[in-house]
C-alpha cells in the first residue's frame, strides 16, 4: 500500500456513529479535530504529511461528513467533547496527541478537562477566544451558512472562490464537494457557543502539557489573548505563523508544520518523502 493513504472507519463512541479517516504512521497516535466546517476528508492534505510521524487519525466531528447528524442530536460543546473522550476510549489509544483547529481546539480543551486519561498533550491551532463578556469572534454566521446553504443545491470550485478566494483549485473544489454534509443547526450550535462556552476557565484545570498555535494573520488571537491563555496555563508553548490567516495550513503549510516542530520537537521536513 502506498504510504499515508487513509482508511475510513466507522466507530460506535459516545452513542453516535463517528467517522474517522486514519492515515497509518510510524509513531504514536494523534487525533486531529477539524474546525467548524470542516470535514474529515478536507484535512487529508495535512494528515498525510503528519503521518510522516504520528499514527493519525481525522474525525468527522458531530453534524459534518460522514458521522451521525439529524435535528435530534445535541450539537453543543459538552457533546462535541464528550465524543471526542468516547472515539479516544473506543479506539483503545493511549498517549495520544490531540490536535485542534479553531473549533476542534475548543473541543480538545473542553474534552482534556473533563476527562483527559488517553492523552498525551494538546496542540490548539488558533482557538476562537471569544465567550461570555469577550469580544466577538471575528468570522459572521452568514459566511458558514450561506455557503452551506450553496453548496446543498449543488456548487463547483469557481463557485467556492467568493468564499475561499486565496485556496488553491483542489482546496476549494473538495470543500465544494463536501459542505453540505455539514447540517447547518450544528454550525449555527457551534458558532452560537463560540460567544457563550467560556473556554478560559478550562484552561486552569488541564493536566496534560499545552501548545498553541497563532495565525499572525488571522485576527481571532491578539497579544493580550496570547498573555491571558499562558497566564493560565503555565508552561504552555507558543508559535506564531506569521503569514498565514486562521486557517494556517491552507495559507501556509510549510509553516503549520515548522510551527508544530517548533512546539512539539519534530521534524516532518526531515522525516517526510
């Protein structure tokens, strides 16, 4: 089998049917939790040069992709993070690094201080820091569900760059291809709890080791944001991606991975084909 090609597994966690894509790697397990809208299949890009060096898997987060959806599920941050503790357990997985984007990294916070035991550490790719009392999050619903809203009629690449304008063809005709599988009451959950799940007071109670990762570019985490998260998380390890927006690897994803060496010790220019 050529490396780093991904497998799909359907797992039974948390009461829901979760979608997983694992790219197989030589060392030990991470589990990537994607953003907002974002499922599993548009991270493969990522995934496979991460799999250079960790056993990776991608998950279809709740309401997106190929995982469990429907008007009758809970689409809340408790939720969300409690699947997140049930895949870790149902996989069996021990030491796992868990990697967050944006939404997902609110996700692996939440998840890490209500019941940590699997993982290893936590990487959070440019959390929303917005909550109860904070200033808004700097993305507008309207983007998330009108292009939804388009891309369930039926939406081509071209079509897609209003939307993503600096992604490449392949980037925006994938997310085209897969938007619809996001059920908008989730997004509107997700996003509704941006502004009212205070993230920071979790922050205190983590017991694995914390990195973060910062967009220079993207506006959600300011100095002042950076200064709080590290005043409450002692020891936490930060990179920033200087020219990169929030959604770091599409912008620049030599330096989502010369961040994570940064962060976590490794080497993927080193270890990748």
């Amino acid at each position: 089998m050529e490396p780093f090609l991904p497998t799909g597994h359907n797992i039974a966690a948390n009461g829901i049917r979760q979608h997983v894509l694992r790219f197989r790697g030589p060392g030990a397990p991470l589990i990537l939790v994607p953003g907002i809208t974002s499922p599993a299949v548009t991270w493969g890009f990522v995934a496979r040069r991460l799999a250079a060096v960790f056993d990776t898997y991608v998950v279809d987060v709740r309401g997106r992709g190929l995982s469990s959806t429907g008007p009758t599920l809970d689409y809340g941050l408790d939720a969300m993070a409690d699947d997140l503790i049930g895949l870790i357990a149902a996989l069996k997985l021990e030491g796992v690094t868990v990697l967050g984007h944006s939404m997902g990294a609110r996700v692996a916070i939440r998840a890490a201080a209500r019941d940590g035991s699997g993982m290893s550490r936590l990487v959070l790719v440019d959390p929303p820091v917005s909550g109860p009392g904070r200033r808004a999050y700097p993305s507008k619903l309207p983007w998330y569900v009108d292009s939804i809203r388009q891309a369930s009629v039926g939406m081509d690449a071209e079509a897609m760059r209003a939307f993503c304008p600096t992604w490449s063809e392949e980037q925006r005709a994938l997310r085209a291809e897969w938007l619809h599988t996001c059920f908008e009451p989730a997004i509107v959950t997700a996003f509704e709890g941006f502004h009212s799940d205070d993230i920071h007071r979790d922050l205190p109670a983590l017991a694995v080791p914390v990195a973060l990762m910062v967009a220079g570019r993207g506006g959600v985490i300011e100095p002042a944001d950076e200064a709080e998260i590290a005043a409450l998380t002692p020891g936490i390890g930060i990179a920033r991606v200087a020219n990169a927006g929030h959604m770091i690897p599409w912008d620049d994803f030599d330096g989502f991975f010369r961040a994570l060496d940064e962060l976590l010790g490794t080497d993927f220019e080193g270890n990748t084909p």
